[in-house]
C-alpha cells in the first residue's frame, strides 16, 4: 500500500482538508464519536489521554458518526460547542464520516479490516470504537467501544508506541 493510514485525505470538523499526519507526529488514537449516546462521557477520558500523551506525540482524533441510532444528529458547529463547552474537548475533530456501509470513508474501510485482540475484524460495532494508529500509518490495536479510553489494555498500547 502507498499510501499510509497517516496520510489518507480527511476533512476537518471545520471543512478544511487534512490528514493524520498534519494534526500530528502520531502515534493516533482514533475514536468514532457521538454526542448523544450512553457513551458519550468517554469525551472526558478521551481529552485526559489527549493532554496527559500529547507533549510525547499522541493525538487523540474525534470522528463523529451519525450511523448508531441517530446519536450524532448535530451540524459541525454545534457538535463542536457541545464538545468544547461539555467536555472541555482540545483534541482536533474531524467531519461528520460514515464508517460503516457503502459511504464508509476510506480510513474506516482500512480501520474496520483491522482485527481486535479476540480476532474479529469488520464493521464498527457502535460509537467510540477506538484504533490506535502508529506514527508511521499502520494501525497497531483496536478497542471495542465499551473499553473505556483510561484502561490499562489502551494506555499501555499508547505507551508502547511513545517515546
């Protein structure tokens, strides 16, 4: 494959175009997002792992997903101030993205082939799937959505990817 993970094409949740590898030097924690599921107070673990790994390379990546029960029914700009405004969210969002279906962008079409540690790859099961991406664009570990983003499993794949 000649193009990386890392570099596939993306928009922000602003519109602007962007890769992985501009939001930063990576490892990436990858995480489909939602502001109205049972999950959503993953938001506030998610920005702890944010600013406890960012100084060493890690990024954690929102990506809203309206695929699961409507839970993600909001426009960018209101997305944006519920995650800012609820959670304190610094880590960079990107546009709303299909991961799943016959419009499954191509990051998740690479994410979703990546199996998880009981062996099982495929469709995203529900909001706040979570890969973890190498710097250099090669997904290293999926986490289904109910692994919270503080447990040791996910924290110790980071540090294992750091600096």
């Amino acid at each position: 494959m000649s193009q990386t993970v890392a570099s596939l094409p993306l928009r922000t949740l602003g519109g602007e175009p962007t890769t992985l590898a501009d939001l930063g030097p990576g490892p990436y924690l990858v995480v489909n997002v939602a502001s109205r599921c049972g999950l959503t107070p993953q938001y506030q673990q998610l920005e702890e792992i944010a600013g406890r790994y960012r100084e060493r390379g890690l990024t954690v990546v929102g990506v809203p997903c309206n695929q699961f029960g409507g839970q993600e029914p909001g426009t960018a700009e209101e997305i944006a101030t519920f995650c800012s405004t609820t959670f304190g969210v610094t880590f960079p969002m990107l546009e709303k993205t299909d991961v799943n279906g016959a419009q499954r962008h191509p990051l998740y079409e690479v994410l979703a082939a990546t199996a998880d540690d009981a062996g099982e790859a495929g469709d995203i099961q529900w909001n706040f799937e979570k890969f973890l991406v190498d710097a250099r664009g090669s997904v290293a570990k999926r986490f289904r959505p109910g692994t919270m983003p503080d447990d040791p499993a996910v924290t110790g794949a980071i540090e294992s990817l750091l600096p």
